[in-house]
C-alpha cells in the first residue's frame, strides 16, 4: 500500500493496483512527451508575417479520490475523465483591429461532456490606441473579466495548479461565470508606476448547461433558463509597472427565469446571482503570493416571492515558489461557505428536513508540484486535504447521503500547449 500525507498529516492510502495503473498512465504520458517534444509542428504557428498564430494544448489529468467523486467516478478507483483540448487561433489585420477565438473540448466527469464548443470568438476593435491610453471594445463570444484567472482558467500551464481555487471558480457551475455572448468596453491607463485596466461587459450567459441547472435547480432540472435581461460585469484591476503587483476588484450580476417542465418538483421560478471579488497578487523571479475574497449574493423566487436570501463567503491564500528552473511547489488553503451567517450549516439542517450541513461549506488545503519537462510540456501533481462539499457537483454525486464530510484526492497532470 502506497500511502501519501497533506500538509495536515491526513493521508490518502492507494493500494498496489491503483498504483500500477499510476506508474503506467505516467509512462504513456513520458512517451507521449517524447513524441511532442521532437516533433516539428510547432515550427508552423505564425503565418501572414506574424500577423496570424495558431496555438493548442492537450492536458489530460486523473484523478484518485477517497468517499466523494470529482472529475468522474474517483471515489471507486482511478479516473481518467479529465481532459481539455483547445486551439486557437487570432490575426491582426493592423495596430487597431483583432479578431480571435478559440474551440475547446472539455471532459470533466459528469461536469463536461467532452462536445466541442466555441469557448470564445470576437472581433477587438481600438478607438484609442497610445502609449498613456487605449480604449477599445470587443464584440462577439468572450471570457467573463472574472478574478486573476477567469480568463485563462481553461489553460493549464497558465493556472496556479491542476485545478483552481473551487471556491472562487466553481468547475460545477463553470459555464454559468466563464463566457458570454455580447460586448466588452475596455480602457486602459498608462502612468509611470503602473497601468490600470477597466473592463465593463454586457453579456448573455449560456446558463442552461446541466453543471448550472443542477447547481440552481436540483440535479434533475430538465426546464430550461432565460436572462430577464443582459448580465453585467466590470473587473477594475492596477498592475505596477514592473508587474510584481496586481490587484482589483471583479463584480457580476445576473438574473435568471426558471421555466419548469413537467417533473421538476417545486423549483424556484427566478434567481439573482451577485458575486465581487477582491484581488491581489505579488510576484518575484522565486515567489508569487495570491490572495482572493469573495462574497456572493443570492436570491430565489417563486412566484414572485422570495424564498431564499443568503451570501456566501469564499477565499484562498496562494503561495508559488520556483525553487528551480524547471520546478514549482504549490500551498494553498481555500474555505467557502454557502451563507456566512451560517458557516457551518447547522441552522440550515435544523430547519430543512433531510439536510447534511457539510454540504453548505468546504475546507480544502493543498499542496502541489509542477515539473516543465520541456518548454512546450508540464506535469503537475496535487494532493488535496478537504472537509466539506460544497464545491463537489450533485451530478456526481447524487445521493448526497453517500457524501462524506472529510476526504482526500490525489491528482495527475500532463499538458502539452503549441
């Protein structure tokens, strides 16, 4: 039995069998690496005189867990349904004018289903385009200006580890706060410390993904959402001119029409989603230290009439030292609550029959390593430490009395990007 220990001392046992199949996962992925890294495709990604580039990446995960499922059934054994394929590809027909966009298909267990879909596609166009100031709006599909990491969440050599920090960006509700379909207004100023860099967005929200419904609705959500009108987001972020500190302020607001179907037992009929962030960041040639905070208002309706009205509270703090050049070791303790006046749940389960009250919060405490076997190829490794479930997807684990408060997982990662 291999056993391996978090930063709390808990350990995640693997027994012989899970452990070949870990040895030899890594030896496919070592061959694959092997295969890319000598390869000659990435000679062929700018065109058009630099104008035109074309980039991708591969990333498959597998994921071992211990009482609750994540990414696919991991509670049972190994399971290999994480992945992420993109490409990309942008041209830029002069200083002003861009356009761009990207395809992606993600397997995420039950979460994503692995269908190829636009992640985003949209034309920049620059009104102002100076030194001191830029003003410029984008049209089309774009990524929400959400936190540090809205916007590059899905690439993983630009994400602090395997995954994100869950309770800021929820991979079971992923869709609902990652892209939307509309126009970005954006500005930026250049001073002698530093830019500061305004996005406003109105946006209409792909809300009627199964991660979405279920997480609003119930599991079984088979009706369909509608926006009453186009969501709202603004992220106002300062970076200093030698870009070892960024920090700001990220805001949402969305609302949502339920429009049930026959089966869908009593569900809400509207819903107000209202989540800021705060952010900061610092970085140095061997550090980089995050911090995030974030308070999310909720309101449900039926009817017309309100029935559930609570803010939730979530943070992490990061901490990424490169102790040599080709290795990253990763810390970080992340915590959410449902409803901050109820941290732990034990009000909720007192008055909702059949309620568990460590499905209201989460603790998760984790440690990691990233190794770049080349500049174009990275493994990663995570070990998490969890009390709680509330980032875990109910179309994964769907009876929640099978859930258990405290659970581990153990994590793989190889990405390739082009």
């Amino acid at each position: 039995m291999l056993v391996t220990h978090n930063p709390k001392g808990v350990c995640i046992a693997l027994n012989l069998t899970s452990a070949i199949s870990i040895w030899a996962w890594l030896k496919q992925g070592l061959a694959i690496i092997t295969l890319f890294s000598y390869s000659t495709f990435s000679s062929a990604l700018d065109f058009a005189e630099g104008k035109g580039q074309i980039h991708g990446f591969i990333t498959q995960g597998l994921v071992t867990s211990k009482h609750n499922n994540f990414y696919g059934d991991s509670s049972h054994g190994i399971s290999l349904d994480f992945r992420e394929v993109g490409i990309n590809g942008s041209y830029r027909f002069n200083t002003n004018l861009l356009v761009s966009a990207q395809t992606l298909s993600r397997r995420a267990g039950e979460m994503d289903d692995g269908s190829l879909a636009l992640d985003y596609g949209f034309v920049d166009l620059r009104a102002i385009n100076t030194d001191a100031t830029t003003l410029g709006f984008r049209l089309g599909r774009m990524k929400n200006p959400y936190g540090l990491y809205g916007e590059t969440r899905d690439v993983a050599t630009t994400r602090p580890g395997i995954i994100v920090p869950q309770p800021i960006y929820f991979d079971r509700s992923r869709k609902f706060a990652l892209s939307g379909d509309g126009v970005h207004l954006y500005h930026r100023i250049q001073t002698n410390n530093g830019s500061l860099n305004t996005t406003l967005a109105l946006v209409d929200l792909p809300i009627n993904d199964r991660g979405s419904k279920s997480l609003f609705i119930g599991p079984n959500a088979q009706g369909k959402f509608d926006q009453d009108s186009l969501s709202k987001a603004l992220r106002i972020l300062y970076e200093t001119d030698d870009t070892r500190w960024r920090g700001g302020l990220s805001y949402i607001s969305a609302s949502q029409r339920y429009h049930p179907i026959a089966g869908d037992i009593n569900p809400p009929s509207g819903s107000l989603i209202e989540p800021w962030i705060v952010s900061l960041q610092y970085s140095n040639e061997q550090w980089t230290l995050t911090g995030e905070y974030s308070q999310r208002n909720t309101e449900f309706t039926r009817n017309q009439r309100l029935i559930a009205d609570y803010i939730a509270e979530s943070w992490y703090v990061q901490s990424q030292y490169r102790f040599a050049p080709k290795w990253e070791l990763l810390l970080r303790y992340d915590a959410t609550a449902m409803d901050r006046s109820d941290a732990k749940g034990k009000r909720f389960a007192a008055s909702t029959p059949s309620a568990i009250p460590f499905t209201r919060y989460a603790q998760d405490w984790v440690a990691g390593v990233r190794y770049d076997v080349t500049p174009e190829f990275m493994l990663r490794a995570e070990l998490h430490s969890i009390e709680g479930t509330e980032w875990v997807s109910p179309l994964e684990n769907p009876v929640s009395s099978d859930l258990n408060k405290h659970w581990n997982m153990f994590m793989l990662m190889g990405s390739y990007y082009f």
